[in-house]
C-alpha cells in the first residue's frame, strides 16, 4: 500500500514528490501481487505496470459519523471523499487496487466503500489494514510513504517520517547491518503476549473482587488433599 506525497499544487505540511519520481521509484516486487495506492484525482492512470481491478473510496465524516465532513478543497468542489485504487502487475480520495501476476485473492468479502472520520492531514483510515488482510491474508505487506501512527505488526514500514529502524526478523537485521553498517538499528520490540495471556490479564482486570492468586503448598503424593466441601463444613 502507498499513499504517496502528490504534489497537488497547494501548500501542505510535508513535502511532495513530482508525478516522474514516483514513476521512478526503486520498488521491485515479486511477479504476483497487489497494490492499493492512494490518489488524486489526476493521478489515477499513473501506475503503467499495473492493471487496476478495483477502487476503494473513503467518504469522509465528523466525529458523529453522521455529517459528511469537507475535506481538501478541490479545484472545481470541496471534496468530502478519498480515493484508493486497487491494482495487479500484469507484466474518493481514491484508493486504487492493482494487480501483477496472478496472486491468491479472497474476492468478495469486503465493499469498496469506507464510512470513516478525518483526523489529522492525510492520515488515511484505519479501516484499511483489517480489510488488505482479509483480502490478502498470510502473505508479506509492504506500506511506502508509511507515518508512526500506521506502522504495524508484520508490516514492513518504509517513510521519511519513521524514527529510525527497526527490524524484528533476525535473517532481515543481518542482512540490513550487512549492508549499511553505518546505520543503527533500534532493539526489537519485547515479544507481546500471547492471545491466552492477554485474555486471563483482562479477565482479572474485570473483576475487581478476585484475590490475587497465592501459590499453594506442595502436597506428597501419598497426602490427602481436602476438598472444598470438607474446608466449608469444617468452617
């Protein structure tokens, strides 16, 4: 996925890339894939390599999801939608799906419209990630252009406004030290814990009447422990 810096010709809080260095961007995929790109108006015919299959639009709304929100102003309207184009490698804002090769797809599982609230310039919303895994799931997943607030798990994350790097696989922060040894690479991220660990941590959070578990003493084998009937009677 990419929502990349257009230059629309208006003054923005970050800077912009000319419509020939995207074109010209080093990003070698594999021969079967998926891109969801983020555009303009104008820029929707730009990725030549890529046969566009499908556009995802972002209405956009207030913080009561109830009144469409204008958003950038247009040329022409005030626009109050964002597009996504979804395209494949073959050999509204809009978000443009393309596709290359012939990848494996879940079709049909997801609407090519999101309903979400604006916050800050051009973040994107967060709707989009839950949906590219149901559509692509268990494969890699790349985010050019990629802000702090939209890095996320299994992802590899590459932008001008991430702090520093940081890599998790221990072949990949080989291979990266390997090459740029000059650059320091941030600690990985402790490992987080696992579904079960986070469902008992919040079932005790829920419950605030729960004592807080004591080891018992260890019993022989040849011991009789009492049960709990025997412990209330004896009460």
């Amino acid at each position: 996925m990419a929502d990349p810096p257009w230059d629309i010709h208006m003054e923005l809080p970050y800077g912009t890339m000319a419509d020939d260095e995207m074109r010209n961007l080093r990003a070698a995929l594999r021969t079967d894939g998926l891109i969801f790109l983020w555009v303009t108006g104008r820029a929707m015919e730009l990725g030549r390599e890529w046969y566009r299959i499908e556009e995802i639009i972002w209405v956009k709304t207030n913080q009561l999801q109830r009144i469409i929100r204008t958003g950038r102003a247009g040329h022409w309207l005030n626009h109050s939608k964002e597009h996504c184009l979804v395209g494949i490698n073959h050999s509204k804002e809009h978000c443009l799906v393309g596709i290359k090769g012939d990848p494996i797809v879940n079709r049909n599982i997801d609407t090519d419209v999101i309903v979400a609230e604006v916050r800050e310039t051009s973040r994107k919303p967060d709707e989009m990630y839950p949906l590219l895994e149901r559509v692509s799931p268990r494969t890699r997943k790349l985010e050019l252009f990629a802000r702090m607030h939209n890095s996320h798990a299994g992802w590899m994350s590459l932008g001008n406004q991430l702090s520093g790097v940081r890599l998790v696989d221990e072949g990949l922060r080989a291979r990266f030290k390997a090459a740029y040894p000059d650059v320091e690479v941030q600690p990985a991220s402790p490992p987080r814990p696992s579904a079960m660990e986070v469902d008992s941590n919040a079932a005790q959070m829920l419950c605030p009447f729960s004592e807080p578990a004591v080891p018992e003493a260890p019993y022989a084998a040849s011991e009789v422990r009492p049960s709990p009937m025997d412990v209330e009677i004896a009460g």
